[in-house]
C-alpha cells in the first residue's frame, strides 16, 4: 500500500459496506473525483485511515469506464500499458466484449467477471448480471461467485451500480484474496492445466507498470534494482523471464544513469525520452527520445543524427530492443497459453533470437493483395503496413510512390550491431556471453535482408496496383551508409513468397539474389557500403510539378465536386491576389529579359484576361514603361502594382505597428481603413458572386461543409485581407475598454459578415458581449465558433468562455462540464480551466460531480455543439482523400493534417511525408 494521497474538500468518495474478506475495523471505498486521472477513468478504490475523517486515502487501484481494473499506489497520468488485474466481459451473442456500456437490445445482460492472476494466467470468478447494460453509468450490477471454496458468501442480490460493484469485486477477488489462501479456481474444460498460482509466482504486471512512470531511466533502475534484489531475498521468485529482461536493460548501459547524464555537445538537454506503447497498430514500445539545438534536431532515433549523439542513441535503441523482445516474448506465451511464465532463461532467450531470426514470418501475403485503390488509400495502406511490423528491433521508415502508383521506393534505417543485442545465452556456460564479431556482424546483415523482403512484401500487399518496390537499407539511419539496395518485381517476390512461406525467407540474401540487387559481405561477415539503385523524391520517384491553387484548374472528382462544392481547385483560393500573384511573376521574369519583352508580356495578358482590374494594371503598367516612369530594375515596383491594387496593405501595415507599440492612433487609422475597403465596388456580393475572407483552406473547406446557407449557391470569391482585418482588429482593440464594447460588437458581427467559417470571428462577437454582460449571446456565439472550428486551441478557449458565461448565468452544471471539457481538449487554456474550476466548486455549495455522459446531456441540453470539432477533422480526413485523389496533392495534405491533429493515426503522418508534405 502506497503513501496516503490528501483529498480535496470536494473530492467525491464513498465508503463500501460488507465486502467479502475485507478486515475488521478496515474502511474501504473508492474515489470518482478529486484526483488525476487517465482519460476514461472511473475511480481509484482506496483504503481510508480514519472512518470519521476521509481526507486521506492510500489507493489500491484505478478502475476505467470499460470493465477493467488495475492495481496501483498512487493516481496514474496516464492507462496503464498492461492487462488489468480484474475485467468485466458481457456475454451478449456468444460474443465478449469488455464495454459494459455497449448498446444491447435486451434490458438485462450475463456478463463474467475474470481475475488475472500473478502468473499472467486468468481465471473466471463470477457470473454476473447486468439491467440497462446500453449504459455504464446507470447500469446495475448482481452477481454470485462461482468458486464453492471462496472464504466469503459473495452474492449481490440487490442491484449496485457500476462504481461499487467494480470497486466491491477487485477488493474481494484481487486486493483481499491475496491475503488468504484462496485461489479461483477455471471454469473452462482445461481446468486441470490452470492450476492455482505457485508460491512465489511470477507477476508480469508488475513489470510493466513499473515502466508507466514517466521518469524512463528511474523505470529502468527501479526494475534492476527491484527485480535482483527479490532474486536475493526469494531465489523461488526468479523467473527466466525477468531475468532475461534484466540482462537486456543491463545491456543498454543505462542502468544506474539518468538522463542528466546523457547530454552530449551541442545539444540543449538531455534526451526528453518518453516510452510510449503503440497499441493501435504493433502494439510494441516505442522510446521517443530527441536531442535539439536551439534552432534544429540533432537526434530523432530515426534518420537524424550526429557523432556526438550516436553513443546514447546506441544505449537508448538498445534498451527499447529489450522491452520489445521481453514483451513479444511475453504475449507469444499467452498466446500459446502457456502464460505461467516458468520456462528457464536459455529458453526464453532461444525465443527471443527467434522473433530476430524470422522478422518476415509476419509479412503479408503479396498473393492476396488489399483493394486500396487511389493515390490517397494507398499511401496509407503502405503506411500501416510499416505501422504494423512488429520489430524486435525498430525499423523507421520513410517511402514514395511514383505518380501512377505503380512503383514503391523505401529507405529503410535498419539496425547497426551497437542498436542490438550485446550477449547472448551460452549453453556450455549456462550463462551470457558477448557475441563474437562474426556473430553480431551476422545478426546485422540478415536482420536488414529479412527488413527489405518484408518492406516489400508489405508494398505489393498493400495495393495490387503496385508492380515494383525499390529498397534501401541505411544502416543505423545513415544515408551515406547504404547496405544493401534492391528492386523487386511482383511476380518473383510473390514466387519466392509462396515457395518459403513457411520458414519465411530462411536464406534471405538467396532470395535477394534473384533480383536485381547490391549487397556486399566484408570480413567479419558484415555487409558494407554499396552504391544505391535509386534515390527518394528522384528519377521516377521525383515530385511532379504541381501549380498554384489560386491558378491550378485541374478537374476534381465527383465526390470532391461534391464536398467541396466547387470543380477545382482554384475555387478553393484563399487570397484575393492569387492570380495576380502569379502575373506579377510571369512579368517579373519577362523583365529579367528587358523592357520590351516586358511590355510584351503585358500585352499578352491584357488581351488574354476578361479580368478588368487585371486590365487596367497591365494598362498603367505599360504607360510608365512607355514614359520612362520604370525600368529594367523595376520588379518591386511591378509586384506592388499587381498585390496590391487597391492600395490597401500600406496602411495595414502602419496600423499594426501602432497596435504593436499600443499607440491610440491605431484605432483611427483602423477605422479609415475598414471604410475605404467596405466602399470597394469590387468586393460587393451580387446575386452570382459573394466575398468571404479566409484564413486558412481548412477554413475554406468548413465553409463549404457548414456555410451553405451563406454561399445560397453562389461562386465564392476570397476578399482581399485588409478589408477584414482592418474590422477583426477593431474588434480586438476595442474590446479593451469598456466604452468600446458597442462600436467593437458592431465590428465583429462584420467579420462573422465577412467570414462566417473562421471561429474566431464568433469568438470576437464572444468577447464583446462579455464586455456588455450579455452572457446569453456570448454563449450562442461560443457554439457557433465551435461549430465551425478544426483547431483544438479554438475550441478549449470557446469551452473555457462558455463555463464563465454559464457560470455567470447561474448554470453550475454546465460551467463544470465546460471547464472539464476544456481541460480534456488540452488547449492552452487547460491550466486556467482546472483553476476555475476548483474555484466554482468550493463557491457554489450542494454543487455535485458528474460522469461524462451526464456532462454531454447536459451540455446538449444546453445546445452546445460536442461532436462538431470531431465531426469537422473526419471532414477534412475525407476531403483530403478526395483532393489528392484528384491531384491536387498540397492542398488535400493541408487537409489531412489538420484532421490528424484531432484524430490521432499514426499511419497517416508517414503517408503525408510520402506524398512529400512536411507537417
């Protein structure tokens, strides 16, 4: 049992009543608020040192919103990357599923509550029955042991709900019971082979929970030092298993250090490493550690490196190569049911170098290729099949395809001999030893061999369009140390595939010789420097030229047409000037040449334009070259006239240095110049065409799926910038005092005018009626915002806005569930939300927590829009496909990564490197 935490005033517990086994005079309960919690938590059970004074708790678990209970001793950051000690599975359809909360068609469920036990194995305990399983929350819960030798009559017949029934099982099933001889015994037919827990059993959660700290290198000498001096207090606790874990993080070179020790020169800090598990796709441990200057990256663990950082980078790599090996290990003897973890450590050893040796017994199937189909789905499909592989070692990646989609080219950073393992199990010794030169130098080379054949397995898999896959192994992420480079062709690859799927390219330089391929051994075995078949982003794999948006016509497809409501992407432009732009540049290079082949130009492009604006520039243009008024060093005074030809950006730009240096002029200037931008004739919405400002194309593209009751089915120009600005900046300026919140409210509701799809523009309208103490609008102006933005920071500002304003408006439970949903977003203005929020609770007596469906009720009630952000970047993820289906690349990556932002994929950030975008 850990220190006592100190719970706030209002922190919510509650006190449990006749649990089987629990000690007498013992208090126990749990606590659903008050405390740090991972994001879908429920509650942390506890036991509390005083009944009459609750203040103090020492935590015993942490408990989730889907079943699953997991032992612990302090409040937890963040889920724990292990299985829980005790899980609730329903039984609807034949089927388990651990979320309680699915919705199910009948009014009452059976459900089973299984126990994992200290040895990794898991036991069914209880039969349970669940009313109202469609909800969590409000479920209710009975349920009957079904060990006869359980020490405790365990049978709930009057109904709890699921905090007390969770929080009631773990302590009776797992935190008690471990204090009694009792052991749960199977239900299934192989009983007999899971029999009860031996003394001094293995406990692997333990492993792993030691390593959800956020403090690495401490993890890993709490695990050494824990581990070795159990082994010295209970020799029958040593298990292979641990032990082989513990010469692998010993290995690395890391035990004993911290991270202050591992700064190197040139580099701000020490390595910020954070040892995450990629559950969605491999489901291994990823260490992202960096080494950063004060302007650039020195060390990314992937293809970013230097001298001086290669050392720690080596230790670092090879600590994640113990985890990784340790945790395959691990789940392969679950999978085999063999999970009481007993095997010896030659054993476990001889099955870790397996999973090294045959890394392509995962490969797909290039036989049985995927339907991907389009630019967009087959970048991706490429991406999580590099997502997927689960390395022992890791294998960063980064691809290109040609523009047909045909031809797959990798650069593949595969391991150098430091980056592995240094030992291994010595049977003449019974014991580890250093691996010899040949036999390092050999681990390395075939490990990079197995690495190509299962990149391009993995290619060919993705998409039956592609016909070719070019691979580079850069040793150690190195581009100057290629190893080995191939060019594989479908029809050998999947021959080879099929004659050796079974042992899985068990000769792999046999198999690469069968294509045209460039590797070389050296004297100990290894491989050496080779030149490369091809190069990413040259030759076949170079970016093609893509135009300008503002002048690119390239036909969308239908369903893009059909998102976007417009045919190309020159109707998505974001500047006024755009076109203009690109005549500016036509002329400044005619200049390059003379005056003459200047004049040319511009009569050129006078007599191909129908834009009169563009006219009358090419027309003032040619007379002060035919006065003399410029010259052949005239292209500043050419890009003027083209950018900015309504002699606006001049005094745009002196008001922002007045408000820059908080100078009072700046508002009269400001006001001068929204007057003279809304007098343009130009920018005057008709019957055909309107004008809106936007501030990004992801804004443009939420015009398109929200705004089109505003558009009424007109073309949309992009206005000129300075006529909106002008107005968003007086209605900043001006809602810092509060004589200005009349004239700042007029501005901004121009802005919601002039661009109804940017939040921010809602959220000026917000502020001004703050300032009005009108908090009823402030509140309806925070949802429109929310309704139309893809930034999380706009959203936590809206949320953070609309607590005070509920708040304000005697709504207590809205303005909790608000600030709540402020902090989850993780905005910049979480930390003030937490503060506000605690401040709301001590002020306002009587006022009660609730769970977050109970928020989203509320909120909803309220008429906030929840779902709109999600909702908003699933549309963006869409319209990126359907842009970059249609060629236009940039634009649909601009879409893809502002929708990854809030959908998490890690697939999708390689697949926009690949299609040459930098995020």
């Amino acid at each position: 049992m850990g220190s006592p935490v100190k719970l706030g005033f209002f922190a919510k517990r509650d006190a449990l009543r006749a649990v089987p086994l629990m000690p007498l005079g013992a208090t126990y309960g749990y606590i659903s608020s008050g405390l740090v919690m991972p994001k879908g938590g429920a509650c942390y059970v506890a036991a509390f040192d005083n009944p009459a004074n609750t203040s103090k708790a020492h935590i015993v678990a942490y408990i989730d919103w889907f079943g699953r209970a997991f032992s612990c001793d302090e409040p937890l950051a963040q889920e724990p990357l292990r299985d829980p000690d005790l899980v609730v599975y329903t039984c609807g359809n034949n089927t388990e599923s651990m979320d309680v909360g699915k919705e199910n068609d009948d009014a009452t469920s059976s459900a089973r509550l299984d126990v994992f036990l200290g040895d990794g194995s898991r036991r069914t305990v209880a039969e349970a029955r669940v009313a109202n399983v469609n909800n969590t929350r409000k479920a209710e819960f009975s349920y009957t042991a079904i060990d006869d030798s359980f020490p405790g009559k365990f049978e709930v017949a009057n109904p709890s709900r699921y905090l007390e029934f969770m929080s009631t099982a773990y302590l009776a099933f797992v935190e008690f019971a471990r204090c009694t001889e009792w052991e749960p015994i199977s239900t299934s037919d192989d009983s007999a082979t899971n029999g009860t827990v031996p003394n001094g059993a293995f406990d692997l959660a333990a492993i792993f929970s030691r390593f959800q700290q956020s403090d690495f290198f401490d993890a890993i000498n709490r695990e050494v030092l824990e581990a070795e001096t159990s082994w010295t207090e209970n020799p029958e606790r040593a298990r292979g298993i641990e032990r082989f874990l513990v010469n692998g993080l010993r290995d690395s070179g890391l035990v004993g250090i911290s991270a202050d020790t591992l700064t190197v020169e040139g580099a701000a800090e020490g390595p910020n490493a954070r040892l995450i598990r990629t559950s969605r796709y491999s489901n291994l441990f990823f260490l992202d550690f960096v080494y950063n200057t004060q302007t650039e990256c020195l060390e990314d663990g992937a293809f970013a490196s230097c001298d001086a950082t290669r050392d720690m980078r080596h230790k670092l790599l090879r600590a994640e190569g113990a985890l990784n090996r340790f945790l395959m290990v691990s789940n392969f003897l679950e999978s085999e049911e063999d999970d009481t973890f007993e095997q010896t450590e030659e054993e476990i050893s001889k099955l870790a170098d397996s999973f090294v040796e045959y890394l392509c017994v995962q490969a797909p199937d290039p036989n049985s290729p995927l339907e991907a189909k389009g630019r967009w789905d087959t970048h991706v499909a490429i991406a999580q099949a590099g997502e997927l592989w689960r390395a022992p070692y890791r294998i960063p990646y980064e691809f290109c395809l040609n523009e047909a989609c045909t031809e797959v080219g990798f650069d593949l950073a595969v391991p150098c001999k430091s980056t592995m393992a240094q030992t291994h199990w010595g049977d003449d010794v019974d014991d580890y030893l250093p691996y010899t030169p040949i036999e390092s130098s050999t681990i390395e080379s075939r490990y990079a061999a197995h690495a190509a054949l299962l990149a391009a397995s993995s290619a060919f898999h993705a998409s039956a369009s592609i016909e070719k896959v070019y691979v580079n192994c850069l040793r150690d992420g190195n581009k100057e140390d290629i190893v080995i480079s191939v060019e594989f062709d479908r029809k050998t690859l999947c021959d080879a595939y099929s004659a050796s799927k079974a042992n899985a390219f068990s000769e792999p330089f046999e198999t690469l010789s069968r294509f045209n391929a460039r590797f070389k051994f050296e004297g100990d075995n290894g491989l050496c420097n080779i030149e490369k078949l091809f190069s990413l982003g040259k030759g076949d794999f170079k970016s093609s030229f893509e135009r300008l948006v503002a002048i690119d016509t390239t036909p969308f497809n239908e369903k893009a047409r059909e998102m976007l409501h417009v045919d190309c992407p020159m109707r998505m432009s974001i500047f006024e000037d755009g076109q203009r732009r690109a005549y500016a540049d036509e002329v400044s290079a005619a200049l390059d040449a003379g005056v003459e082949n200047a004049e040319l130009t511009l009569k050129q492009i006078h007599d191909r334009t129908e834009d009169l604006l563009v006219r009358d520039i090419c027309t003032r243009l040619l007379a002060a070259f035919s006065e003399g008024a410029l010259g052949e060093t005239s292209f500043l005074e050419v890009k003027e006239a083209f950018m900015d030809a309504y002699g606006l950006k001049p005094a745009m730009m002196r008001a922002s240095s007045l408000m820059r240096d908080d100078d009072p002029a700046a508002i009269g200037l400001l006001e001068e110049l929204a007057a003279q931008g809304d007098a343009i004739d130009g920018f005057n919405d008709t019957s055909r065409v309107c004008y809106r400002y936007f501030d990004s194309y992801e804004t443009r593209a939420i015009y398109a799926k929200r705004c089109l009751d505003d558009a009424k089915g007109r073309i949309v120009n992009p206005l000129a910038d300075e006529v909106f600005l002008a107005h968003d900046s007086l209605a900043q300026e001006l809602t810092t005092t509060i004589t200005g919140a009349d004239e700042a409210l007029r501005h901004a509701q121009r802005c919601i005018e002039l661009s109804p799809a940017r939040a921010y523009s809602y959220l000026r309208a917000a502020r001004a009626y703050f300032m009005k103490d009108d908090y009823e609008n402030e509140v309806k102006m925070c949802c429109k915002a929310l309704e139309v933005t893809w930034r999380a920071d706009d959203a936590g500002l809206a949320f953070y806005w609309l607590a005070y304003s509920f708040w304000k408006l005697e709504k207590y439970d809205a303005a909790v569930a608000c600030y709540k949903r402020c902090s989850m977003l993780n905005s910049y203005m979480a930390s003030e939300a937490k503060t506000e929020l605690d401040e709301l609770l001590s002020s306002v007596k009587g006022l009660k927590r609730h769970s977050i469906e109970e928020d989203e009720a509320i909120l909803e009630a309220h008429g906030v829009p929840l779902n709109a952000l999600t909702e908003n970047a699933e549309f963006l993820l869409a319209a990126a496909k359907e842009t970059i289906d249609s060629s236009a690349v940039s634009l649909g990556c601009i879409f893809a990564a502002a929708g990854v932002r809030i959908l998490r994929d890690d697939a999708i950030v390689p697949a926009l490197r690949a299609l040459n975008v930098t995020m």
